[in-house]
C-alpha cells in the first residue's frame, strides 16, 4: 500500500495576500459536479487542505484553492477555495490569482480575438468569468464578473469591542459579510492594528451567528457569516474605501478582497451612493494596491434586488512546491498553536 501523496502547488500572492494552488495530484472521480467534488474532497482529501494550509507548511493565514477539472462544457474549470479551518465559497484575490497563474502556465483556453482569455469557472456560488490581460513578456492582470451581490439586511446594531455600539450590514458577495463602518481616528486600519481588528472580527461574527440565521436564498448550502469587514475612508484621495476582512478564526485579508469589494459595492448602491457603471477603487489592510470596482448591471436572486459585480486587480507568482504527504506522518498533515 502507498502511504505516499505528492501533489503540485503553485504559490502567489495578490496585494499580499496568499493563495496556495493546488493543481495536480489528486484523482478526482468522474461525474458530478462542484458541490460533488468539495464532498469527495472532504470525505478523502481533507487532510491535503489541513496539510498545506497549516503548519508545518502553511500558516494561520494561508489561503488556498483546488484546481478541478470541469464537470460541463459549460465551464473550463473549477474552484474549491479552502483555509485551515474550512472550505469557503468563492474567493476573489484568488480568482485573479489563479486566472493569472493559469494564462502563465497555459493551463486556460487560447486569447480571444480581443487577446484577453476568458476563463469560465464553476464554485459553489454559481458561475463566475475571468478574463485576463497578458502580453508578450508578462501576464497583466485580472478582471471578473463575479456571482451576483446583495444586502440581505441593513444596520444591525452590533457591540463592537473598544468602539461600543455600531451598526453592520448583513451583505453577500460571494461569501456573507458583516460591514462595520469604524472611526478611522480610534483604529485605524492598517498592519499595525491587524490584532485589533483579528479579536473584534471573531467578536462580532459570534454575536451576530448566535442572533441570526444567516442562508442563501437560492444556494442552501451557503449559510451562516465567516467574513467581518471593518472599514473607512481611504487613504489616498480617490478611493472609496479602505477595509480589512476578518474571517475563520481571525485571518486576515491582506489584500481589498475581491469577494469583499463586490459585497462593499452591493452595500454602497442599496444605500444610492454608487451608481452603475462608475468605477472605484479600494484599499486593504496591507495598503501595497488597491482592486478595481464596477456594477456591471442590476439583477435579482432569490427575491433580492441584486447587483453584476465586477473585480480587478493584480497578482505576483512566487513559487512553487512538489509537497510530500505521507500518512505514517501525522505532525506533519498540519497543526495549529493558538
């Protein structure tokens, strides 16, 4: 019997955050389609997900994502997006990482006409379309239109600690949100303030989940809030924004967040302070880029009045890895130290 595993991963970063691509060495099952997979990946290789997101060869806030095959004509491939503690449903600095990765490596469909390639994935949150901007010596960036956003709920009062009484918007972007407008001159967000905003995020999501029922009108098995955003006004003076996302057990998202901004615009236009069609830019928590915003268009789901969000931005490749996973090992399919 082989105890052995080695899989194929490439590494990037997007404004840096990480994003862990896990591409090859798992043999996925003919049929079915995405949720199939993530349940074939739980109940059979949920230990690659613990093994490369945590320690030893991970860290608290790696990120990551298997690369599936496609499971209709109608996609060229999957995305099943995963941290330490969880599988999540969409992800954005990972889709303008992954879409950038495979036009590098040549694992995407030829250019179009246009010479951008267009990538057309498949996730647990519906379909979402990249395409990607490459020229002879470089792969450029990302722009895709990500599953539809709404706001399910507005001002929530919420405790949050240090700040006393705010108010959250309960908003979907690919993920559940709560968005919490903060006094920029009390806590300020950057990297020196990341513990702060890691300790009030968890705070918040565990009063908010033991208040509410929080679930997809269309998509059941999205349910219950993982994402916090904590934000205010930009640094830089044509930004709307400046934010960090909190999720799990208190990661940080170094980067805007692309399932973030499209959940920040849903919340901006239900409040008729952006309108279609206008672009805009937002920080994250590290400050290094900023993601590039757009409501494509209005739309429903679920009885919702919902928007067309559109991301761009830019990633970095920074490696790669053949990992071994060999199951007479157990230290080494991951650990946490809290």
């Amino acid at each position: 019997m082989n105890n052995q595993q080695f899989l194929d991963v490439i590494y990037t970063h997007t404004e840096g955050e990480p994003t862990c691509i896990i591409h090859g060495g798992i043999p996925y099952p003919h049929g079915g389609d995405i949720l199939d997979k993530r349940r074939y990946l739980q109940e059979h290789h949920d230990h690659v997900r613990t093994s490369l997101m945590r320690e030893p060869r991970g860290h608290k806030h790696m990120f990551g994502v298997f690369l599936t095959p496609p499971s209709d004509a109608e996609h060229d491939a999957g995305m099943l997006w995963i941290d330490g503690e969880r599988f999540v449903d969409m992800c954005g600095h990972g889709t303008i990482a992954l879409s950038m990765a495979m036009v590098a490596h040549r694992l995407a469909p030829p250019p179009q006409d246009n010479g951008l390639t267009r990538i057309r994935f498949e996730t647990t949150a519906g379909t979402v379309i990249s395409e990607v901007k490459a020229d002879a010596d470089k792969v450029r960036w990302t722009r895709f239109e990500n599953v539809p956003a709404f706001v399910m709920e507005q001002d929530i009062p919420v405790e949050v600690p240090g700040l006393g009484t705010l108010k959250a918007d309960l908003v979907f972007g690919g993920n559940f949100f709560a968005i919490i407008r903060v006094p920029s001159d009390k806590q300020p967000i950057g990297p020196d303030n990341g513990s702060y905003f890691s300790h009030a995020g968890q705070v918040v999501k565990a009063e908010l989940n033991k208040r509410m029922e929080v679930l997809h009108p269309v998509h059941s098995h999205i349910n219950g809030l993982n994402f916090v955003t904590f934000w205010h006004e930009g640094t830089q003076p044509d930004s709307l924004y400046r934010n960090v996302h909190v999720f799990s057990d208190g990661k940080l998202d170094r980067s805007p967040g692309g399932t973030g901004t499209s959940a920040m615009m849903a919340m901006f236009h239900a409040r008729n302070e952006l309108e279609v069609g206008r672009p805009i830019y937002s920080e994250g928590l590290l400050g290094s880029g900023r993601f590039t915003g757009e409501i494509l268009g209005e739309t429903e789901i679920g009885g919702y009045k919902a928007i067309r969000p559109s991301v761009q931005g830019t990633a970095e490749l920074i490696g790669y890895a053949k990992w071994l996973i060999d199951e007479r090992d157990p230290v080494g399919r991951g650990f946490v130290i809290r």
